[in-house]
C-alpha cells in the first residue's frame, strides 16, 4: 500500500478520510459484516492499528489480481 499511513492507532472517521469512504457508518457496517479491517474498542471508542489497515487493504488488492 503506498498511502502513507500515521503510526497512532486509526479512528473510522481516519479511514473514511484516508480511504475516501462516503461515511462513518459504511466503516461501522463493515464492522457488523466482519469484512473491513479488524479493529478494537478502547472503553465506547473504535480504533484500528494501521499495520491491520495495511494488511486488509492488501487483501484486497491481492484479491482483485
């Protein structure tokens, strides 16, 4: 993946900017579907470890080959 990506933990309003999503919920869905990255809960809040991010989108992109 060449999108540069922070070394903190990711919030879903993170992705929906990085990966240009049309919202925070599509990220929610995603979590209710289990087909996004995996991420955790930190007490009410979702975070995602960028290495996770890197690897789901690689996934991705191994799969569309």
């Amino acid at each position: 993946m060449s999108l540069p990506l922070p070394d903190q933990f990711l919030t879903p309003e993170d992705l929906v900017t990085l990966l240009r999503l049309p919202s925070v919920e599509t990220v929610y869905q995603w979590r209710r579907k289990r087909i996004g990255p995996r991420g955790f809960r930190v007490g009410r809040y979702v975070r995602f470890d960028p290495e996770d991010v890197r690897a789901w989108v690689a996934s991705l992109m191994e799969g569309a080959a």
